[in-house]
C-alpha cells in the first residue's frame, strides 16, 4: 500500500480536493483518492475475514475502504462508507 500512496503523493498534493467531492460506496481507492484527495494519514487491518482501511482527513473526515482478498492486500480496496 505505501507504494501506491507514494506513486500518487507524487501527482496529487495532501489535501487538495479533486474536481468532485463525491464518494460513493463501491468507488474504487483510486476514485475516493481522485475525490477528496490523497489523505494526512491511514490506518490498515487485515484479518482472515479481508483488509479495512480508514482514510483520514482534516476536520475529522474519514473514508473507510475494504478489501475481500486478505492474499493481495495493496489491490481491490473499495469505499464501504464515509464520514463527512
């Protein structure tokens, strides 16, 4: 995961908003990137169960993604929910 964040830190700022700020559930980790922008830091947890990741914002604002295949933990990620 760190090299995917790196490889997007280097084309997208820390905290710039992209063109829509829309989430949904479902979007993939790139698409919740693109929209709220890369985050001040993320929190992971992978189980046997698959992978959860929280996405944290300043002024409290959190992406929370999951990943159903625990053997490939930097791919797949999806938006389950958001706090705004």
């Amino acid at each position: 995961m760190a090299r995917v964040i790196e490889e997007w830190a280097d084309s997208s700022p820390h905290y710039v908003v992209g063109e829509s700020r829309q989430l949904r559930v479902g979007m993939t980790l790139r698409e919740a990137v693109d929209a709220w922008g890369m985050p001040m830091t993320f929190n992971r947890t992978c189980r046997r169960h698959g992978c959860f990741m929280q996405y944290v914002y300043p002024g409290g604002r959190y992406i929370y993604l999951r990943n159903d295949n625990p053997n490939h933990p930097d791919l797949g990620y999806r938006v389950v929910g958001w706090q705004d």
